[in-house]
C-alpha cells in the first residue's frame, strides 16, 4: 500500500483530539462505558466529532478545522458539556489527565471493532497497557515538504508540550516520581520515537514504501512517532502531549503549538539539521521526569537551562505571531501553568490533601466536567 | 469420681452450632468447586449445601433455634443493606429520571400482576395484597454478594444495585401498610391501620439518620484503620438492628437507608473491603447457609401450579417493565434484557417478611406463606446464577474469569 498523497489545508488551522477517561461513580475507577456513552451523545447534535478508543473506558473527542484560540475553545466547551451530560445521565465521570492514578491495565476491554481486536492481538498486554489518554493537536500546512519542515523545527520544542501538558504522575496505584508517566508506555512500543530525517516528501515515501514492503507497517497509523505527518488532513500531529486536566488548557497548549508553528514558519526560516535530534531523547526524558523543572539543551548552541525558562523566552519570542492569531488570552494560560505549575502539580497537591486517590479522580472528574 | 464426670455421655449431646460450624466447611469447599468446575456463583453452593443437608433436605442437620438463625440473618442483612445502600448514588435519579421511572413501573407492574394472579386463585385480597408486597423486593443480598463475586461494573450493575435498593424499600413499606390493613380487617380501628405506616416511616429516617451521622463522625477518627473500623460498624449494625426491632421499626428499612443517607450526604463514595472484611463476608456466607437449613418446599407439596406461575408472573412483570423503559433510560435491548432478568431473585428480605407476617397472622404462615417460601427457596437458589449470566451477557464482568 503506498503512502496518500498529502491533501493540500489551509496553514496553521488547527484541530485538537482529547482522549478522555470513563469512571465509574462508585470508586473511580475506569469503567467500560465507552459504548453506552456513544449510544447517549450520538441522539444529540453537537460539533465536532466524539469516536471510541483501543479500551471501553475511553472515548476521544475531536474538534473540527478551526483558526483561533477563541473558537476553538467554544467548540472544546460544547463537546466537554454533550460529553459531561451523557456522563451524568449514565452515572460515569468524564476526566481528563493523561493516566488513571490505580487502574489495573488486566481489567481493561478492548472495544469492540476489527481495527482494536488486531492491535490487541498484536501488542497483547501493550494494547490494554495503553489505557492512556493523550492530546493531539493537528496544524495545517501547505504542502507535504512544509510539513516536513515544520515537523523536523518543532521537534526541538517537544520538551515544552510534555511539561506543559503532563497530568501523569501516578500510575497502577504509585507516584512515580514522573511528571508524564504516560508517555513511559507509548515508549514501549516498537514504532515509537522520532520520524526518520527526511526533509522531501518524494525522500518520505520512499521510506513509507520501503517499511511496507518490509511488511512491518500497513499505515501511517502504524507509527506511534511524537510528530506524524498526517497527509489526509494536510496536517501534522503533535502526539507527545497528556490530556490536560481542563479543556482551557488543552486549547491554550494547541495555540501555544500554532504560535510557535507561525514562529518556525514565517520568522525564523532556518533548516533543520540531523544533528538537532542528538540532545532529542535526552531533553525529552528530562520533561517527562521532571517537568517545567527538567534541563534542556539547546542542540545549536549546547545551553542548558530549565525547560520553564525555555518556555518563558519562546513566549517573549512569539508574542507577536500569537497575536497575529489572536491567541494571547491562551499565552497568558500558558504563563499561568509556567508560575502555578501543571497537571501534574495540581495533582500531586490534591494527593497530599486527600491522601486517597480515589478521591483525587473524583476532584478530577469535577475540573474536567465543571463549567 | 466416675466415668461421666471426665468422658462424654454417648449418644453425643451437640450444640446445633457445631452443625452449623461443619455446614460452613463443607459449604465454602462446594462453593470453591463450583466456581472451578461449573463457573456457577458461590452462593449457590452455600445455600444449597444448607438446603441439601438441613431439614428440607437430608435432614443430617437440624434447623437452627429461631434465635440464632435470626441473630446471624439480621446481621449479615444489615451489613449487606448498608453495603448496597453506600454504593448507590441516589443524585442519579435527578440526572436521568427514566430510571426512577422504570424502578416506580417495575414495582407497581409486579405489585398487580401477582396480586391479580393471587385473587385469581381465589385468595382474599387483602392475603393476595400482602403477598404482593413481598414480591416486590429483589433480593439486596444476592445482588450484593453476586456483583461482589462477579466484580461487575457498568450501566446494568449500576441500575440493579439501584432498582434493588428501591425496590426494597417500597416492599418494607406497602408490607406495612398491607398489614396494618389487614389488622384492620381482624378488628382494629382506622387510626391502628394508617400510623403504623407513617411511624415506620419517620422512626426508621430517623434512626437510620443517626446512625448515618454516627458512622461519618467514627470514619473520620478510626477509618484509616481497616480492622477497628469494621468492629466498631458490626457493633452499630447490631445495635441498629436490635434497636429497630425493639422499636418496632423495620431493620432493613434502617440499615437500607442508613448506607443510602451516608453515601448521598458525603457526595464522595468511599471504597471498603467487600462485606466490611472478612469478619462480615464470614457472616454473609453463614446467612446463606441458615437460609439454606431454614428453607420450607412444603408449598410445593400443595401449590405447585401457584408456586411456578407466581415465579413466572413476578419475573415477567419486572422484565416487561425494564424493556418498556430500557431504551429511554439509555442502554440497548442486551443490557435491559440483562437488567430485567438480574431483578428476579427472592432471599432474605423476602423470607423476613414472610416470616413477619405468619407470626402475625398463622393463617397466614399455613397457606400463603408456605407458597412464597417456596418461591423464595427457588429463587435463591436460581438467583445468583441468573445475576451473574446476566451481567456476563452485558459484559460487566472482567473478560477472564478467575
């Protein structure tokens, strides 16, 4: 099978995918409620796009093509509330965070459909381990080579997304001591990683080709890569990102990703070079581990500095492109997380109050379902 | 000094507890095999065994003194009511009042079909009403333990811990009403007929608000610790219990609505260990082992006709009824299909109002009585397994049994 063609849209829309948890109200824990959910939200009209997942205790949904900040979170809004009063009228808590704090990934169901029984077959215990629930932001590029451009440039910046977003400290019952424990897992999986340094589309598909004929993939969905290109959509997508905790900070993290899109594109007009990925997996361990708190090494000029001040010099940088884009009600959001800390310190936080997990999901699921 | 001073007179002279104490063994072995060998519910072993051994039975072990059979029932019940009542979140109804719908529907349906079924048999109709009543309660105690064993969660387990706690509470009161009715039918005034409902109601809320106010305050000192917390709730469950019965209240009612009033006023659940750990899973199996020895077929010997038809018409009512509304409660035809069939056992709360009502009324005890015992041996025998095959057709239980 070769590659599709890379659909032409329009450059720097964007489009966000929230994977979300499914809780039972009577301890919290996930429950596999995915089919009654979809049943109850598919009798009402609402934006966007509400799809099932690889297990029954998750559902994701997906907005549609938007431009601005402004839109875009009104359209996560509605899709949070058709989502939160199925919940309610079912007895299941809608939460966001990238892991459940003590599910037992053994007790998960694959949902029902051909594409999710193959995987589970394939992966075996990696397919239900993947009980995690992660943000996808899709940015619009011209043409595949731009994209490919602007995948290899915001590789770089991978560290800011996973610190910004992480909401995954606990994992089967235990702090462990990660700030995004979730992207431990997708980690284990043999096509994760980064995209291979090709800058052409003719270079890409060839390598897509030469992987097909291999037999190892069948699809681009077969890569679990941190930036894919999505040549249907004319997008890439960022996948290292945990569900945050709010749909206000998913929107603000995917203008944050369009701004600097904006940035790399129009302003800073450098190329990217192999050797940008040789500090790659070390800065990205250090945000997964750490946080805002974690080293990053600049790859051009071998600084090392926290990622939050990273994060806080981009934002000087890219002020005025996110204003262009009228997104500086979601620069300030991402100021906020920078001084009052991430998902995962509010979790942290709230398991020192509460000393019970349980408790922690259901404050949780409260965040996520209040407007 | 002689022989009978230092040895045992024979014949042995036993406590029918040691019986009691050997069934338990012998019961929790068969239960471990039918789980191994027929995937079949625990429970049925245990009340089997009691049944297969006890009186009805065998009769290798006599029946219990009225006593202790009642000591051991009241308190398992009651860890069992306040373990459903804690885990059902009665905000739901507000959010999707389908449900509520379809538990008032489930019950009304049941309420005529065995009381027209009843006076079609030519039984007088405040006998046909009191019956009825009875009918109405799904057994808490099968349900409990099944979803407990099955480890069942989703939309259908949800419902049934919901409808049962319901369902329950209805049949405690309409019996009372029932009853005083029909005192009022052997020659009691008006008055005597229409309070004994209301103090039931008003004395069993408030109890059972004490004792929810009690339970939150002891949680919030000793709840870390598991073991002290679960002696300190069997105390209260006994002193509820006994308490109630000395007021003449209903125990279950209390119980029932004590775990319900301190789940709804906290808003979070909290997660305990099943039955409260082991010391109450303990009495729970004894419960079903004594209701085993206690089980009476001598309906069956008269009635049997009524028996099946009165089982049939029960079923068939709450099944009926969760269908009409299934789909606008929001679950597809597997899970309401499920719902209605997991709704059909008959235990404890049934057999305690029975037994009420023949101390009450002899006549009672000797005719109608002996055809509800009946249908309640089946109905606990059948009942576990039919919860748990209808939950694993939903797909609430984990896929790989274990």
């Amino acid at each position: 099978m070769s590659l599709m063609s890379f659909a032409p849209s329009r450059p720097l829309s964007i489009g966000v995918e929230l994977e979300l948890q499914l809780l039972s109200c009577n301890d919290y824990n996930l429950v596999s409620s995915a089919p009654d959910m979809l049943r109850r939200i598919e009798r009402y009209p609402h934006p966007g796009d509400v799809k099932p997942e690889m297990t029954r205790s998750m559902i994701e949904i997906n907005t549609s093509v938007q431009q601005e900040y402004g839109a875009l979170v009104e359209e996560l809004r509605s899709l949070r509330n058709v989502v939160s009063d199925a919940g309610r009228f079912l007895n299941v808590a809608v939460a966001g965070g990238g892991t459940h704090p003590f599910q037992h990934w053994s007790e998960q169901k694959i949902f029902d459909a051909p594409r999710f029984h193959h995987l589970s077959e394939l992966y075996g215990y990696l397919a239900k381990q993947f009980t995690i629930f992660g943000q996808h932001v899709h940015i619009g590029c011209t043409g595949p080579d731009e994209a490919l451009h602007l995948m290899h440039m915001l590789s770089r910046y991978i560290p800011h997304f996973i610190a910004l977003s992480a909401s995954s400290p606990f994992v089967q019952g235990h702090d462990t001591g990660f700030a995004s424990a979730r992207l431990n897992s997708v980690f284990s999986f043999p096509l994760s990683g980064r995209a291979p340094f090709v800058l052409r589309w003719d270079d890409f598909e060839q390598f897509f080709g030469k992987m097909t004929t291999t037999g190892v993939v069948e699809s681009m969905k077969d890569f679990y890569w941190d930036i894919r290109p999505k040549p249907e959509f004319g997008t890439i997508e960022v996948r290292v990102c945990d569900t945050p905790l709010t749909v206000e900070i998913a929107a603000a993290i995917a203008c944050y990703i369009q701004a600097m899109a904006r940035y790399i594109m129009v302003e800073q007009r450098i190329a990217p070079e192999e050797d940008d990925y040789l500090v790659y997996t070390f800065n990205r361990f250090q945000a997964c581990r750490f946080g805002l708190e974690g080293i990053f090494i600049d790859p051009r000029t071998h600084e090392q500095r926290s990622i939050r001040d990273d994060i806080a010099d981009m934002l000087t940088r890219i002020a005025g492109h996110a204003s262009e884009l009228r997104a500086v009600e979601a620069m300030e959001r991402i100021r906020e997380i920078l001084i009052a800390g991430n998902g995962t310190s509010w979790l942290r936080q709230t398991y020192a109050r509460e000393h019970n997990l349980g408790d922690v999901m259901q404050l949780q699921a409260d965040l996520w379902m209040s407007n | 000094m002689t022989w009978s001073s230092y040895l045992p007179l024979w014949p042995l002279s036993v406590s029918p507890a040691l019986w009691l104490a050997l069934s338990l063994v012998v019961a929790v072995l068969v239960g471990e095999a039918l789980v191994r060998y027929a995937k079949l519910p625990r429970i049925v072993g245990y009340i089997g065994i009691g049944l297969l051994l006890g009186p009805g039975g065998l009769g290798l072990i006599p029946q219990l003194p009225e006593v202790e059979w009642r000591l051991v029932v009241d308190l398992a019940l009651g860890i069992l009511l306040f373990e459903l009542g804690s885990k059902v979140n009665l905000r739901w109804l507000k959010a999707n009042p389908w449900i509520a719908a379809t538990s008032l529907l489930e019950a009304v349906a049941t309420f005529f079909a065995v009381f027209l079924l009843l006076s079609w048999f030519d039984i007088p109709g405040i006998t046909a009403a009191v019956a009825a009543t009875i009918a109405i309660a799904t057994s808490p105690a099968i349900v409990v333990r099944t979803v407990t064993e099955s480890r069942a969660q989703g939309q259908v387990t949800d419902r049934l811990l919901l409808m049962t706690a319901l369902n329950c509470i209805y049949a405690v009161i309409f019996h009372k009403l029932a009853v005083a009715f029909m005192h009022g039918e052997t020659g009691t005034g008006f008055v005597h007929s229409v309070l004994p409902p209301l103090y039931l109601i008003s004395g069993s809320a408030l109890l059972a608000w004490l004792f929810g106010v009690t339970f939150e305050r002891i949680h919030h000192y000793v709840g870390q610790h598991e073991e002290t917390f679960s002696f300190i709730l069997f105390g209260m469950i006994a002193f509820a219990t006994i308490m109630a019965s000395t007021l003449k209240l209903s125990p279950i009612l209390v119980l029932l609505a004590a775990g319900l009033i301190t789940r709804y006023q906290r808003q979070r659940p909290r997660t305990f260990p099943p039955h409260f750990g082991s010391a109450g899973a303990v009495l729970v199996v004894l419960m079903f082992i004594a209701n085993g020895l206690a089980a009476d077929l001598g309906g069956l010997r008269s009635g049997l006709l009524l028996v099946l038809l009165l089982i049939i018409v029960r079923s068939a009512a709450k099944l009926l009824s969760v269908l009409i509304l299934g789909h606008y409660s929001g679950i597809g035809l597997r899970q309401t299909m499920a719902l209605g069939i997991a709704l059909a056992p008959m235990s404890s709360v049934a057999l305690l109002l029975t037994l009420d009502t023949s101390a009450m009324f002899p006549a009672f005890g000797s005719g109608m009585g002996l055809v509800l015992m009946s249908c309640i041996v089946i109905l606990e025998l059948s009942g576990p397994i039919l919860v748990q095959k209808a939950l694993r057709s939903a797909g609430e239980t984990p896929e790989k049994q274990t």
